[in-house]
C-alpha cells in the first residue's frame, strides 16, 4: 500500500499564528521572522546580528512571547560566569547537602542578549546545551526542556568590552540574521506604536504550545528532497572550499543545517518537498557565519555574502519538475 503524502498543513498554519503575533511588535520585516520560524521548526539555534537600536531584543521577544514555554533571558557582561548560565549545586547548611540551583539555560526558549560581551569561558557554556540539548555540571547531566530554542543577539560594531565568537560557537548556529533598517513608512508605524508607557511586546499573547512545536518539527524532517536537489547543497558547500578567497569552506556540519533549513522553509510555505529556491534562499543565513576569510580578501572589503552571493551565479540551479 503506497503511503499517504505527507501533510504540511499544520506547519504552514502554525507560522502563520506566530509570524502575525510576532509582527505585533517587531514591524516591517515578515522575512526575518519566517527565518527565525526556520530555525525552530528545523531544531536550530539563531544569532541576530546588527547595529544597535534596529528591533534584535525585540525580536527575539516577540518570537517568545508567541510560544507557551518556560523563557529565560541572559544578558552578557565580562563578569558572567559559566555556573551564573548552566547552574550550580550549592550547600544547604540546613539539610547539610548539596541542592542544584538551576541555571537560565534550562529553560525551553532562552534569549542571550549580546552574546559577545561574554568571555569565551562563558560562552562556551552554551556549546553542549546548543549541539546536545543537555548541560554537564560537576559529573550530573541534565537534559534541556523539549523544544529548545536559543536565540542570540550581538552588535557588530562595538569593540570595547566584547569577545570575538570563537568559530566553534558560530558553527553551533543554524542561522545567523541581519534584519537591518526598516523602510521609512515601516519606521514611522514603529515610533507610532510607542506612544504608550509599556513596550509593544507586552501586547503579544501565547499562540503555540510546545506540543505544537514538536509536532512541526517532526513533519519538517520529513518534508521530500529530491537527489538532484541534494546534489545540488552539496556542490554549494564544496565551492566554499575551493574559493580563492576562502581560507576554511563549509563544513559537513553547514551542508547538515542548509538541507534542514530548506526542509523548513518549504513546509512553513506549505510544501512537503523542497525546490532549487528553498535551498538557494536559505544559503545566505546559514552560510555566512561559517566562512573563514583570507585575511588579505578582508583587508580589500570582501565579505561572506559578496562572496557567497558571487558563488552562487556560478552555480546553476538543477533542473527541477514541481510534484503534484
């Protein structure tokens, strides 16, 4: 008996309720947040990078604000220690033992609010929550809440007080996001909605259970990619690693979150199979953290989306026929 078709109808509805509650609040740019419903529903993590004051907090608590999950905030200072973000046990004079003091990290959806001023030690506290979803303190292993999604913010152009991300930690990220400045109607609405005491964000209520979420996530993994098209990832990944301009190309790791990012984006579009688009759409925000530059192209103005945007025209799209 031939099975059924797979039905991606409750993916695409359940992104809509979110895009339309996250929009309450953070105006002008329907495109970030669908990237940001990408990385949840394909279990990946986000960094948001841009310039001050351009709506990244914001984002990323409008996005959780529209999930009914335990939320932690972590905001980033030189002095935060590794034990302030996954817990400690601490001694009860009382009983006489040992409690666990549980950390921000063990919460379903948690925000690290400029993940750069951070010091490396600290951010590497993040590394086995984002790639195992559980954390290690003192020989116990403590699983995170199921879905787990960690969204990070960093400003780009500061430089006293921050930490470069080690490339570790920025493997670790399925997306990493830019939104930019919006239009100039889209700001005007912006600067209208704060006449009021509160924050626009209060305004937002929960629209999706994590039962929801988890059952996106498993219709995700099954949306149909085509060999061509798998073919297709792969030679994007490959070309990072030739690139003259490129000192390390996209690892296994890269071409893993690029083809569950194409599975995503093209459910929430109500699809059950990925086309050329879905995954040339998706290269960008996956990929452009991950390029290690030559030093010498850096110094010349080269960066990973001119150079991944270049890469791409030289790549045709493979033929492709629409399922029916």
């Amino acid at each position: 008996m031939k099975d059924s078709p797979l039905d991606v109808a409750s993916v695409s509805e359940l992104a809509k309720r979110i895009a339309a509650s996250a929009g309450v609040a953070f105006r002008g740019k329907p495109e970030v947040i669908e990237q940001m419903l990408v990385a949840l529903f394909a279990s990946g993590h986000v960094l948001i990078e841009d310039v001050p004051g351009t709506g990244k907090t914001v984002l990323a608590k409008a996005i959780a604000r529209s999930l009914n999950s335990s939320f932690s905030r972590i905001q980033c200072t030189p002095d935060l220690m590794p034990a302030d973000v996954t817990g400690s046990f601490i001694f009860s004079p009382k009983t006489q033992k040992f409690r666990f003091r549980k950390g921000p990290i063990l919460s379903a959806l948690v925000l690290v609010d400029e993940l750069n001023r951070a010091t490396p030690r600290t951010q590497s506290a993040l590394l086995e929550a984002m790639a195992e979803s559980q954390v290690s303190i003192d020989g116990h292993c403590f699983p995170l809440p199921e879905p787990f999604f960690l969204i990070a913010t960093e400003n780009p152009i500061e430089s006293e007080g921050t930490f470069p991300l080690p490339e570790a930690q920025k493997d670790r990220f399925m997306l990493s996001l830019t939104p930019g400045y919006p239009d100039a109607a889209d700001e005007a609405l912006i600067i209208e909605s704060h006449r009021r005491m509160d924050n626009p964000v209060e305004d937002i209520v929960a629209v999706a259970s994590s039962a929801e979420i988890l059952e996106c996530r498993a219709k995700v993994v099954q949306v149909y990619v085509e060999a061509s098209l798998r073919d297709y990832l792969v030679a994007v990944s490959r070309a990072t690693r030739k690139d003259p301009h490129v000192e390390v190309g996209i690892s296994p790791r890269g071409s893993i979150a690029l083809y569950k990012a194409a599975q995503a984006l093209a459910a929430i579009r109500g699809r059950n199979y990925v086309i050329p688009e879905d995954i040339k759409e998706m290269v960008l925000p996956v990929f452009r953290k991950r390029l290690i530059i030559k030093p010498e192209f850096q110094m010349s103005g080269y960066t990973s989306d001119s150079i991944i945007t270049e890469m791409l025209t030289s790549i045709p799209l493979p033929a492709f026929k629409e399922r029916s």
